[in-house]
C-alpha cells in the first residue's frame, strides 16, 4: 500500500521544532517539542517505501519502519505503534536517545539529494500518542508459568528481557544496586535527551505486568551468586560497564578531574531531587568553571551539554580526531556547539597542570596519520605543538571498561574475555554455565541502548527455549 507515501519529492525533511540554544541552557528539559500531528503524517509520508529498507536493516532490533511510517502517513496511528512495539520494547525512549543519523535515518535510501526521512521523530511521536490515548496497557499473562528468571541489572537490557520473559508466563525478578529502575537511562543520560518520566512509566508498566524488582540489592552482598542461581531457574546478567578508562598522564591524580559517570550521575540525582553533598561542595559541579572534557562519544556529548546547563564559565572538548572520524553523534555535535561549547579537535591531553587542584591542561596538537587494523587513521603528536588550557574542572569521558565480574560474583567458573567481558554464545546469550545468560554491554563492551535491547529480547527467546524443554523433560518424567 502506497496510499499518501512516496512525498519526499515534494516535501522537505522537517524535524520538530527545537527550543532556543538560549532557552535551553537554562533548564535539563528535552529540546525538541512535539510534532504535531499533520507535521507527522507529512514526514512519515516521504518514506519512499523501497524495496529493501536499509533503515529496517540498519536498525538493531530490525524495527518494520515502512509499515509503521505508512501507517502513521494513513492515520492509522494505534496500528502504527503496534507495529512499533512489535520489534522494540521501549520505542520511545529509542525515538529520543538512538542516534539515527549513524543507524536507521543515515541508511535512508533517499539520504541522498532530498535528505532522510525523520524515523526517530515519528517514532517518538507515535509512541508518545499511545501513552496519551491509554494504548499501552500491563501485560496480561495468559499461563502462569512456575519456573522464575532473575536479571541482575534494570538497565535497557534487563529490562527488555523482563519484558519479553514476563509475556511468556515467567515469574521474573530483577535485581539492581540502585535506588530507581532503568540504569544509565536514569543516571546516565541526561534529561535533555530523555526526561525521567518517560523510564517511570515503562518502569511502572513492567511492575504492574508483574515483574518483581529488588532495589538496593547487591549480588555479593545481599545474596551471593550461587545462592540466586538456586533460587531461579535461570539467570541472566545485565550490569553494563561502568569502570572508567583512565588517563596516564603527568597530573591526573589532581582533584577536579573526576570520570564522566561520576559527574552525570550528580546531576541527574540532583534533578531527581536526591541530596548529592559532592554537586552541592562542587566537586561534581561546573558551575562558574572552565571546563575542559576530554573525549567524543556520545558520553563527552552528554558532558559538555550537562556542564553548559550547570552554569560553566567556559566549556571546551578535546577530541584526538577531527570531527569527521567522532564516534558520538554528529547531531548531538551541532546541538553542543548551538549552546556554546567549543570543539576542539586534533588535540590531546598531555598533562594536567596545578599544584592540589587541577589548573589547566597541556595539550597537543595531532595529526591523522595512516590506517590501523580497524580502518581508522591513527592520531599522531605534532611535535612542538604544545599548548595551555586554562581549566578548574577536567572530565575524563574516554569510555568503559568491564569490572571484574568472577571476583565481584564470587564465581571464578564464569568465563570472561581479555577484555573482562563475558564470554556469551552470539544470539542467545548463553555462557558456559549452565542456565546463566549473559546480555549487553557486559558481553559487547560499552555500546548502544538499542543493542541492549536486541540481546535482551534474543536472549529471552533463548530461555524459553531453554526452560520449555527443562519443562517437557520434567512432564515426561512424572507421566512415566
């Protein structure tokens, strides 16, 4: 069906419109306001319906973008998100942080000459109307199953296992160290990217299905990792990584250079309204500063915009590669310097400078020079090229690293990469013990949300598998 597609000839790429950069920097409120509705059906009308969807093939959870962008075009807006949630099980909150210009939009067949089509912005919207219409309800188990799950980590990931397990009848219960459900997606990201209410609801949607989640809870602590294995039928882990790659240079044990986590975590506590002493002392406050964050992921991004809206003097990012060869999203780069940070490319930390306090940074300039394994050119020092950036607070956002799982699980058995991940069967998830999963950033290394999401719902398919087949075995033995 073509009915009202085929528009991206006559009709422009048009985003929603975006608050002010000056409007913006005062608050942590999403920028982007919401279509309305004739703006999305127009939008959604350029989809060229082609015959191999790149956008769906680039998409990692392989979302029907044709068939909901023709659905949103023909003002069939609940079979839309229908189709949505079909192949993605929080698409709103994927409409606001994934970067589409790297995945789904930058895949668009029409990319070219006419621009893409806004896949996030519709997507966002159609899943928006559904809150607001009541479309999206609780889960309503058909079967209760007796055989329980337990996930430890209520990020993007364990929480689409969750939600997939929960459908098929699992009793499930996820265990996370923190005080909120959702993971990085409350304390990581800001709330100029994806407000926190938006994680309440699904969070409040995966209890009212009936999902039991443990809050505070430690494994290690509470309960050791064999004892949680006995107490489930299966096991699956979803920690993400969190130790903070390091910088090893002259200086950087000065205070005032603190790990980009660490600086995100404060202020998203503080816009929920916890006590945070180390924002109110300053330590992890950038207000009246010169900051300096050293990095260009989609993590510096979140920095360098946080610190904006905290009130920094200043606000600089140092990036060894230009802007070309950036793994963040360029989208968020033209966001960044639309509120008044500075960009400085080709340029490398080689010291902290300051007697306690860190003072400034002594950088480099580079140059890109040949190819790597990777494909990518490798940064090289131009020598004689050192210069000073005054700086009072440094943020370190060069990544995560895996912690030490076995150690922290007390399960030597478990086996890990050189990297410390955890070894996991591609698809399924499975490690090498028995009945316990692995999903996520733990098991790829630090990666997107929509790829946590992808491992969660394979890895649910992967145990009611599992558990199915433990199941028949068991009805076998009791009818014989």
């Amino acid at each position: 069906m073509t009915k009202n597609m085929l528009k991206f000839v006559t009709l422009e790429k048009n985003m929603p419109a975006k608050r002010s950069a000056e409007e913006r920097r005062e608050d942590f409120q999403e920028i982007y306001d919401e279509f309305a509705t004739q703006k999305a059906v127009d939008q959604a009308s350029r989809c060229s319906q082609c015959g191999i969807p790149y956008c769906q093939v680039h998409c990692p959870v392989q979302n029907n973008i044709p068939d909901w962008l023709n659905l949103t075009a023909n003002g069939r807006l609940e079979e839309a998100y229908e189709i949505s949630q079909a192949t993605n099980n929080f698409p709103e909150i994927c409409g606001r942080i994934c970067p589409q210009d790297r995945l789904c939009e930058g895949s668009c067949v029409i990319e070219k000459g006419f621009e893409s089509v806004t896949i996030g912005a519709v997507e966002k919207y159609i899943t928006d109307t559904a809150w607001e219409k009541g479309w999206i309800k609780p889960t309503k188990v058909t079967r209760e199953l007796e055989q329980s799950v337990g996930i430890i980590g209520a990020g993007p990931g364990g929480l689409a296992a969750a939600d997939e397990l929960r459908k098929k009848g699992y009793q499930v219960h996820v265990y996370d160290r923190y005080d909120r459900i959702g993971g990085l997606l409350v304390y990581g990201i800001p709330g100029f990217k994806l407000e926190k209410d938006v994680v309440e609801k699904r969070a409040k949607l995966l209890a009212d299905s009936g999902v039991t989640f443990h809050l505070n809870f430690e494994v290690g602590r509470d309960l050791s990792f064999s004892e949680l294995r006995d107490k489930h039928d299966s096991v699956i882990i979803a920690t993400g990584v969190y130790k903070a790659r390091d910088i090893t240079v002259p200086g950087s044990g000065l205070d005032g250079i603190v790990p980009a986590l660490e600086f995100l975590t404060a202020s998203n506590r503080k816009g929920l309204g916890d006590d945070v002493p180390a924002f109110d002392d300053g330590t992890l406050n950038a207000v009246g500063k010169n900051v300096v964050v050293v990095g260009g992921g989609d993590t510096a991004m979140d920095c360098v915009r946080t610190a904006v809206r905290q009130g920094a003097k200043s606000v600089k990012c140092l990036y060894r590669r230009d802007r070309k060869n950036m793994p963040g999203s360029l989208r968020e780069v033209v966001n960044a310097e639309e509120e008044g940070v500075e960009f400085v490319w080709l340029s490398a930390p080689k010291a902290f400078l300051g007697d306690d306090t860190v003072s400034g940074v002594k950088a480099i300039n580079m140059h890109l020079g040949i190819a790597d394994s990777s494909g990518r050119q490798v940064p090289v020092e131009i020598s004689g090229s050192e210069h000073d950036i005054p700086c009072d607070l440094a943020i370190k956002a060069l990544g995560f690293d895996a912690e030490d799982v076995p150690a922290l699980f007390d399960e030597p058995g478990l086996e890990v990469s050189r990297w410390g991940t955890i070894m996991a069967s591609y698809g399924t998830g499975q490690t090498n013990l028995e009945g316990v999963y692995a999903i996520g950033d733990i098991v790829r290394g630090a990666s997107l949300v929509v790829w946590a999401i992808r491992d969660g719902r394979d890895t649910a398919t992967a145990i009611h598998k599992y558990l199915s087949d433990r199941r028949g075995l068991a009805e076998a033995a009791l009818a014989s």
